[in-house]
C-alpha cells in the first residue's frame, strides 16, 4: 500500500510510535525513527528489523525538543532513502501534578515535548513534503487536549495546543496535498504511566492507534478527516 514512501515517525521506539512503524513497515513503507535513549532505539529497531529487514528501517538519536537535532535527523532520512512522504509527531511525555506543585522543570519538559517538538519537526519536514508534491503530517495528540482534568494542567494543555496547531496548520498546506491530521487516543496499554500491567486489559493496543494513522493515510485524497477521537470501548464501569 505504502511501497515507495518515506516516512519518519517521532518516538519510534516503543509504545504507539513502534506500533505505528511497525504497520508502515507492514504496508511496504520505510521508515526512520528517532529516540533519546540508545536503549529503546537499539530494542525497537530489532523488533521492526524482524518485520521488514534492516534496510528499510533507520534509527536516529533525536530529541525533539531541540530544534538542530531534528533538522539534523530530517535531512539524514531525506538523504538515506531519497525524500520523504509522512511524518508522524508522536514522541510526547507526561508530568501529571498538580500547578502549584509542579516544577518549572516538568512544565518544560512537557511544553517542549508535545507542543514545540511537533513544531519543530513539522517546520523540518515540509521543505521535503513539499518537494515530494505533498503527503502527511499525523500528530498524536489525547482526549486530555479536550477533557482536562486536576493533575493535568501541563499535559492537557500541551495536547489542546496541539489540536489548534494541527487544525492551522492543516490549513495552511492543505492545498499543497500535504494533509494534516490529528488522533486523540484515550488510555493505551504502553509504558506512558509506568509499566502497563495486568488490570489493562480493557485500554487501547497500541495497534488500535497504528490503525488509524495507516487509515488516515490510505485515505481517499478528495477527503481530510482531519480529526480522529479514538478510545476503548469497554473501560471500567464508573456508573
Ligand atoms: N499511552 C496512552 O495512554 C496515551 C493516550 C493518549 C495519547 N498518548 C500519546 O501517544 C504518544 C505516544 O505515547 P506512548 O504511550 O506510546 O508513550 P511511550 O510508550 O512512553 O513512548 C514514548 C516514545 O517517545 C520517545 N520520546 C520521549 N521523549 C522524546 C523526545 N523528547 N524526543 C524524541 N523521542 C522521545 C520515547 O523514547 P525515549 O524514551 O528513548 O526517548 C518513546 O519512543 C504521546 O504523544 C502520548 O501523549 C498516549
């Protein structure tokens, strides 16, 4: 489906963003991913090297809160495999405390992450969407950026900030062909709040949410669904 593109998925490493990867891979797809720790990266990449083999996948040492190592890993992709297609902002972290208890530390941490990572990836990235005569930005965004809630001030507002930017900047390219979506999961079973256990059962799979980021992309091109709200279908009874 996907055979001849080029796609750069941000925390590729594990979680949602290794899952996603994966159903890229899957689809013919070859795709670079980027990390902060050599160890998820080294892991990660064997698991999608099983899939596809090990040309089709590039592991790059990123952080997405500095804007040169981004440029940096965007223009290694771009020369490795010729241009790029899609890139998916996922990479994103969480600090959940309260304000008047929360660091200056984890406010950045969570700000530069979700929000300016997403920038500064973007604004790397579409220089080459452009010379590729379009393709996709998906961002990764939660149901926190619409429901906050107490502990959650950073997080939430991170992700709301996403959507408007994602909302904007869909505008602003659309006409290009380069078509910008967001999804909004609810919980997933990933490490994201600590190792996920046995009472997970009912979250999301992270292949819940590679689905739709492949969906989206194999999408009609007459048609944007530039919003997806994804979440699990039976969680706990609350009522
Ligand atoms: N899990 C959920 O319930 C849930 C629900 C809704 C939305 N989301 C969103 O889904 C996305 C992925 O979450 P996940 O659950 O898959 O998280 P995860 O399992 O913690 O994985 C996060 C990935 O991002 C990478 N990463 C973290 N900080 C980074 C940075 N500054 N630069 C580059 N890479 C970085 C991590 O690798 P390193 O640690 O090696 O950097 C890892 O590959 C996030 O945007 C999250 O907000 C998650």
């Amino acid at each position: 489906m996907f055979t001849g593109k080029v796609a750069f998925v941000t925390g590729g490493s594990r979680g949602i963003g290794l899952a996603t990867a994966r159903a890229l891979l899957e689809r013919g797809a070859r795709v670079a991913i980027t990390a902060t720790s050599d160890s998820t990266l080294e892991a990660g990449t064997a698991a999608l090297r099983d899939v596809a083999g090990a040309a089709a996948v590039l592991p790059l040492r990123a952080d997405v809160r500095h804007p040169d190592e981004v440029e940096q890993a965007v223009e290694t992709t771009v020369a490795h495999f010729g241009g790029l297609d899609a890139l998916v902002n996922n990479a994103g972290v969480g600090a959940f405390s309260r304000v008047a208890e929360m660091t200056v530390e984890q406010w950045q941490r969570v700000v530069d992450t979700n929000l300016s990572g997403v920038f500064y990836t973007s604004h790397a990235a579409l220089p080459h969407l452009r010379a590729r005569g379009g393709g996709w930005i998906i961002n990764v965004s939660s149901l926190a950026g619409a429901n906050p809630f107490p502990g959650g001030a950073a997080y939430c507002a991170s992700k709301a900030a996403l959507n408007a930017f994602s909302e904007a900047l869909m505008q602003e390219v659309r006409q290009d062909g380069i078509r910008v979506s967001y999804v909004m999961p609810g919980s997933v079973r990933t490490d994201f709040m600590g190792a996920a256990g046995q009472h997970d059962e009912w979250k999301l799979d992270p292949q819940d949410v590679a689905q739709v980021v492949v969906d989206l992309m194999a999408h009609p091109q007459r048609s944007l669904p530039s919003r997806v709200e994804i979440r699990p279908s039976q969680p706990p009874r609350k009522h």
